[in-house]
C-alpha cells in the first residue's frame, strides 16, 4: 500500500489528482523521416526520450499524487541498458517528491520482466500479469491517521489474449473511487456490469475517452442511489471514513480513457499527442485535462491549384502556409508531408516528370529547416485524380480508348490485373510496373469485358491493401497515357 500525504478529501478541500499516461515506447525513434539537417540527427534520434523528460516533468510541476503507466513503456526485449537506466532516474525523481508509481505492463513490457540490476524505487507499483493486484491511495485524517481515498486495482496483460474482462477487476464495497489499469482491447459498453469510476487503458495509440452509465437503474429507468458515508463522500463515491450516519447519492457516470501515445513518431499520428492530467472533485464527475508532450508534430497538408497556375504559385503557396504554422508553433518541431491538388497540366506534368519536386523540397529545407523550432518538409506529392475530365472519356481516339479502359478497372475494382506474365524475371515485383505493358494489359481486358457474365470467372477477393495499389497504379496509368497521347495543357 502507499502513502501520500495530503488532507482528507472533504467537501471544501483539494480533489484527487493524478496523471495518467501510456504508450511511450521508448526503444523506439522517428519513422518515415529518410532525411534531415545534420545538426538535427542527434535530436531525431533522442526525440520519444525527449517526451518521456516532458511527461515526466509535468508530473513533479502539478505536484499530483500518484501517475498511472498503463503499458507500451518499453520493450524489455531489445532495449538497451540506457533505456532501463533513464527510466529508473524518471522514477527517482519522483520519489523524492513523493509521487508514486502504478505501472501496468503491455504486450511488451511486463514489469515481471524488468532486470534486477535495475533494482525500481519503492515508490513504484507494478501489477502482475496472472491476476489482479489491488492498492490503495491514502491521505491524512485529522488525527494524523492514514484513511483511504481511493482504490486501484489492476493486471498487466495477459498474453493469451488482447481483450480486457471486467468481471476480474474487483469493485470497493465501501464506495472508494476505484481506478483499474489495464492494457488491451475493450468493449466500453460490457464495464457497466462493474462498479469501477475510471478505466486506465493502454495500448491505443490514439486518444480516447468514453463516458458510460451506471448499470445498476430501478423499474422506473431511473439510476438507483449507492448508500455511502454522509460525511465521507467524493466524488463517485469515495469513502473517506467519518461519520457513520447513512446517506445515498446517484452514481456517476464511469470513464474509460486511452490517453494515446506521447509522442507522434510516424506521418499517420497526426494532430498532438501526450498524457491526461485528471482530476476528481467533490460529488462531481472526473475533469480530464490532455497536456502535450510529443516534440514533433506531423501535419499533411493538400494545397489547390488551378490548371493555369504554375511552380510560382505553388512555391508562394508553400511559403505562406509554413509562415502560419510557425506563428501557432509551440516549441514543437513540424514535419510537413505535402499534397497538390492540381487538374492535369503543365504544373502536374512538372511536378510528376521534371525536377519542380526536388527543387521546391530542397529550397524549403534550406530555408526553413536550419530555424529552431524546425518546420522540415518530409515529401511532396502530386495527388492523381480519381477520374479526369469527362471530355477525355469522350474522344472517338487511342486516347479516349485507353482512358475508357482504365475506367473499366476502377469501376470493377474486383477484376484483378495481372502483370506477372508480361514482367521479366529479374525485375523487382514492387518496381517493375512499365506503363506500356499495363496499357496493353488494361486494353485487351477490356474486350472480355463484353461477355457474358455467366462466362467470366470468379475474381480472387483481393486485400485491402492490393485494392488500393490497383487504384493507385490505375490512376498512374490515366495519367501516363494522357501525356503520351493526348496534350498536358488540354
């Protein structure tokens, strides 16, 4: 059992306040970034670090009394020394602060995996895999006497199986504000059948609460009251001792709360990511604070031309864009993917064929990659339409034919193309995609197309990844066939 110091939790004083905070995975770096500004490697490579150093100074600066891991910390498997090393300096710092520790392992990093040269300060808390390990929070009385203001309960995962099961999180028959830690896959909607206030999950990259009912409710629909001490209550009922005169209030709402990870590594965390501060006043629902702490933010971002524009245009645009995501800046390194959206022309043609692309990514890398905070642009891509004008459709041409062609495939996406035939045996599967040979195949597929249904053969069932590379190299194809046989300025 723990013990932080602290008044009792009554009405006219201070809430329950605790940080909870998962997926910090720190063996792991940035993914996706192929380069970089050489005074920058070294901070690229420190950069999840870096926002453990963050969540962990949030914890001392709030003062609060306990921080919640619920897993994906690090694995114990393939990190180094230093990670174990660095942690333990985190967990120290806030010993001597007083702040404790409940740590549930994920997939991972079970705390039963932990090496023993490592020895963890006492103020840190780890539940086992097996079973669930239960906790209490305590805070002064007015005779000094420790009383307990919360409970916590929780199991690392177990890893027979992703899905958390409620019914093996123990509830407080005394009213405590119960806190369960686990890390896995949930249903929110099954933990009503347990009276637990606030669900600890990890293991989700991605932000995310949900907000419950009680499950307990009366013949009339209404939530029924839980008898709790009148003079001993907080919120969700928390039991604090005192006076032994019965009262009832409604249950509140119970929470489940992935808080994501804390730092965005790869270009599909977008948006910030970091932890949740939460704090439980008197006879009130939970209030759930996020606080940043990733160093980097990705952003994609599409930008729209019109057929007449030209590399100018979009130079000036990418200009102006950066120039308001550095005034919003908040010390945070911005990795920029860009997206143009622009009608078939001499600007697609440019930036698809030309060096446009290269020189457009290296002035912007130059020029904005060397300030501090960073705004480095990672890529810059020609969005291909899903269908060109209809016109081109139309043409009684090669053009028109081939177009038409192409059509046919995206409108039956389950028609697979199968180039391995026309390929030689020394070019790579990923690369070797040659336009002519997929026109040609595109074309005499086409001609089956007019049979009957009854004499075409059953279509493998492709997987969602094949589907898109077929809409993307389909897409490709209109717009190679468009520059070969038709004009780029039309």
């Amino acid at each position: 059992m723990s013990s932080v110091g602290g008044n009792i939790l009554l009405q006219s004083q201070s809430p329950l306040r605790f940080i909870h905070a998962s997926d910090l995975y720190l063996e792991r770096t940035l993914e996706h970034v192929t380069e970089g500004p050489v005074h920058w490697e070294q901070r690229m490579l420190n950069v999840v670090r870096c926002g453990a150093e963050r969540l962990f100074s949030r914890v001392l600066e709030e003062g609060v009394e306990f921080l919640i891991l619920s897993g994906d910390i690090l694995n114990s498997r393939i990190s180094s020394p230093s990670h174990f090393l660095f942690l333990q300096e985190q967990f120290e710092r806030l010993r001597e602060a007083g702040i404790d520790v409940y740590w549930a392992g994920g997939e991972f990093d079970s705390p039963e995996d932990w090496p023993t040269y490592f020895p963890l300060p006492d103020n840190v808390h780890t539940f086992p895999s097996h079973s669930v390990q239960e906790y209490y929070v305590y805070r002064s009385g007015e005779t000094d006497e420790a009383i307990p203001v919360a409970k916590i309960v929780g199991m690392s995962r177990n890893q027979q199986r992703r899905r958390i099961r409620g019914s093996e999180f123990p509830v407080d028959s005394g009213g405590l504000f119960t806190i369960a830690v686990a890390n896995g896959e949930v249903d929110p909607e099954t933990l009503s059948q347990r009276r637990i206030d606030y669900w600890a999950m990890g293991g989700s990259s991605r932000r995310q609460v949900f907000r419950g009912n009680p499950r307990k409710k009366g013949v009339d629909g209404k939530p029924i009251s839980m008898e709790v001490p009148e003079s001993g209550v907080s919120s969700l009922g928390v039991g604090l001792g005192g006076k032994r005169e019965r009262n009832t209030i409604p249950l509140l709402p119970y929470l489940v709360h992935y808080p994501g990870a804390t730092v965005a590594r790869t270009p599909k965390d977008i948006g910030s990511y970091g932890a949740t501060l939460i704090e439980v006043p008197y006879g009130e629902e939970p209030v759930l604070t996020f606080f940043p702490t990733s160093p980097v933010r990705w952003v994609n971002e599409v930008i729209s031309l019109e057929a007449n524009d030209d590399g100018g245009k979009l130079a000036d645009e990418l200009r102006f864009r950066i120039k308001n995501y550095r005034e919003s800046q908040k010390g945070e390194d911005l990795f920029i993917n860009w997206f143009v959206e622009v009608p078939p022309g001499v600007l697609s043609s440019s930036l698809r064929r030309g060096t446009l692309t290269a020189d457009l990514l290296s002035e912007l890398r130059s020029v904005y990659g060397n300030e501090e905070p960073m705004t480095w642009s990672v890529s810059l891509t020609l969005l291909l339409p899903e269908q060109l004008p209809k016109q081109h459709y139309e043409q009684q041409t090669i053009l028109g034919d081939f177009l038409r062609s192409v059509k046919h495939f995206q409108d039956n996406p389950q028609k697979i193309i199968d180039l391995e035939s026309y390929l030689p045996k020394d070019l790579s599967e990923e690369h070797s995609l040659n336009a002519l040979l997929l026109a040609d195949k595109i074309v005499g597929e086409a001609e089956e197309s007019g049979k009957s249904e009854e004499s075409k053969s059953v279509p493998l069932i492709q997987s969602p990844a094949q589907t898109e590379t077929q809409h993307r190299v389909l897409r490709e194809a209109a717009m190679v066939g468009l520059e070969l046989l038709g004009k780029v300025d039309s």
